[in-house]
C-alpha cells in the first residue's frame, strides 16, 4: 500500500486548478444537544485550543464537560439559529460565493471553497474534492483577522496534515491576519458610520474581542497587540477621542486569567456609570455567530441593563458587506501575485490549449520512439 494519497483518477493533460480556501472555525449541524456535543468534543479536544495537558484534559472534558453543556449550548444555539441554518454557516457561505464574484469580476480564474476547522466540510474533505480537479496553486485564507494560535494556528495545522499525506501537494500560500490591512478597517468604518448615519452616535463604543488566556500573550502569541492595532486603527478612521471608545475580551472559559478587560465586567461597569447609550461591536468576528447574536446581543446586552445602562445597540458583523468581500479580493489578489490566474480570452485560450495539445503529443512520440 502506497504511503501517500491522490486523485482518484489523475490525468496529465488535465487543466490546473488555483484555489483559495476559506477556513472558519465550524458550527453545530442543528441547535440540538447531540449534534452540539459532537461539534464540541471536535472543538475542544484541540490541543491548540485547549493548552492543558491530554491526561488531565480529557477525563474532564468526556466525563463532565461533554455531558453537561451541549443542552445549555444547544439552547443558546436555538435562541439565534435561522430557517436557513446557522448564522456562521449562512453568513460564510454567502462571503465565498461572493469573493468568487469578485475574483472572477477582476479577471481573476480562480475557484473559491469553504471549509470548517470543526465539523462540516472540513479541511480534509474540501481540500481531496480540490485535488480530484487538479489543485495546482491553494491560497489559505483563515477568516480570522487577528492571528491567534487557538484559530489561525490550528487551522493552518489542519491544512498542513491534510496535504502533507498527498503524493502531489500544490503550491502553497497562507495568509496568517489582516488585522491592519486598509480594506478591513475601511469596511469596518464603513459599517459603523452607515449604523451611525441611520441611528445617531452613541455616547461609547465598545470593541469586544473574543478572549484568550494571558499566558499566550507571555509566550509570544500577538493576538493581544493585533487586537488593539485594529481597535487603534477603526478609532482613528472614525475619528473617535479617547474617552468615546473601550476594548474588551469576551468568551472566557475556566477559571485561568485570560486577556482583561473581560467583556462582561466593562458592560457592567458601563452600565452601572450611568452611560446613556453604547454602541458595541465585534471586530474579530468576520461573520455573526454564537458569540456575537447570542454572547452579546442578547446577553450582553441583559448584563448592560440590569447594571443600569441606557440604549445597547448590538453592531453586526461584516457578513456580506461589499466592503470587506471587496476587502477579501484584493487581500487574496495580492497574495496571488505572480501566479497565472489572469484569465485568458477566448482565441488565446484556444491558442494555449492547441499549444499544450502539441507538446504532449510530441512527448508522447518521444516516449514511443524510446
């Protein structure tokens, strides 16, 4: 048995695929406890997201963890869940129909997927359906803009095990942030003074950012920094004063010290200040999901106001924005540069394809003639 993989049916003369592979981190298949634990024992059995030796990890997680939460997960699944499905899902899917668009609109011959880091499609499978096409050249694109090691990090370890199996991986590209590009941070401003022109200004804006345990930030991870580079960044494009904006981190897990402030205690400090409006939005979110509908529309906004704060307004996500999709193409278009994806016309195509007829049927000869 052979040690590595391919296509089931390679053919030499088959025509090169270029690809960019969008990953984002995975969604339950239903908001019901058993799809929920499957998600979550997929999640959270990640070394990279869970730093905590297997030993001691895994009889908590499977003996307490996984028979407890998926019906609470569930629950809060359901509160945000859609007729279409889940809102990550939903939202994603639409963001890489459109890159394809916008790719194709720039001349641009390039084929888009999706993938989930936990669940379904996953890595694995979206990259072998590439490869039955002939995957030549794959951009990664991880929907994350901040890098963090808990999501930019195991999702190019994903990449990396899939492809490291196959007799022929292709030419290889990764994006590893976009946490300063100028595309994002102009569709993040875009979208808060659009809200802004619609609703008026708030008295704060809060920026919540998901959390991760301090001890990363000690180890040489930058997703803290990148954090408050973006915040820095869409602060200064809003041309808000100091004393207008926060940052925040949301979704702790256990009982370690994670990155402060906790979203949580800032809303509620906020609120019980008296402020009488705020305006929160999710920079490190790309699409809406669990934490951003559930954590924080909802819940943060019950903890704002049981505090006594005044006029909590939720801001979405970029979603399917035309500003960040026109973000994303030229983000993938850059790191695409010196490939040949510009798209032919008609008679040259013609050209390149009667030329590559003719040199393999001249190789062709060679070899019969040897």
């Amino acid at each position: 048995m052979t040690q590595f993989s391919a296509a089931s049916a390679f053919r030499h003369d088959q025509p090169e695929l270029t690809a960019v592979l969008m990953v984002q981190l995975g969604t339950p298949q239903a908001p019901e406890a058993a799809p929920v634990r499957r998600y979550l024992a997929e999640f959270l059995a990640d070394p990279r997201v869970i730093e905590i030796p297997r030993a001691i990890w895994l009889p908590i997680l499977h003996g307490i963890i996984l028979r407890t939460r998926p019906a609470k997960s569930a629950a809060k699944y359901a509160s945000i869940w859609t007729d279409e499905g889940s809102p990550l899902a939903v939202h994603s899917q639409r963001q890489a129909k459109l890159l394809a668009g916008y790719l194709g609109e720039a001349g641009q011959r390039v084929e888009v997927a999706l993938a989930m880091r936990y669940g379904d499609p996953s890595i694995a499978s979206v990259l072998q359906g590439l490869r039955e096409r002939n995957l030549t050249r794959l951009l990664v694109l991880p929907m994350y803009p901040q890098y963090a090691g808990s999501s930019v990090g195991t999702a190019l370890d994903a990449v990396m095990r899939e492809l490291a199996q196959w007799r022929n991986p292709p030419e290889l590209r990764t994006i590893k942030h976009f946490h300063d590009d100028p595309g994002y941070i102009g569709a993040l401003a875009a979208s808060v003074r659009a809200h802004w022109e619609r609703e008026g200004e708030p008295e704060r804006l809060l920026m919540s950012f998901h959390g991760v345990p301090e001890r990363t930030l000690l180890q040489g991870d930058p997703y803290h920094c990148e954090c408050l580079v973006s915040a820095r960044l869409l602060a200064q494009a809003l041309g808000l004063a100091p004393e207008r904006w926060r940052v925040s981190f949301q979704s702790r897990l256990g009982r370690a010290r994670w990155l402060q402030p906790y979203t949580e205690s800032t809303l509620r400090e906020l609120g019980a200040a008296g402020t009488s409006r705020l305006d929160v939005i999710c920079p490190g979110f790309v699409a809406d999901c669990l934490e951003t509908l559930e954590e924080i529309a909802i819940e943060g906004r019950h903890t704002y106001e049981q505090a006594g704060g005044k006029g909590f307004r939720y801001l979405p996500c970029l979603n399917e924005s035309p500003e960040f999709i026109h973000a994303l193409s030229g983000l993938a278009s850059r790191h695409m540069q010196g490939w040949p994806t510009a798209r032919l016309d008609t008679a040259a195509a013609k050209a390149a394809e009667l030329a590559l007829a003719g040199r393999l049927s001249r190789a062709r000869q060679a070899g019969a003639a040897q």
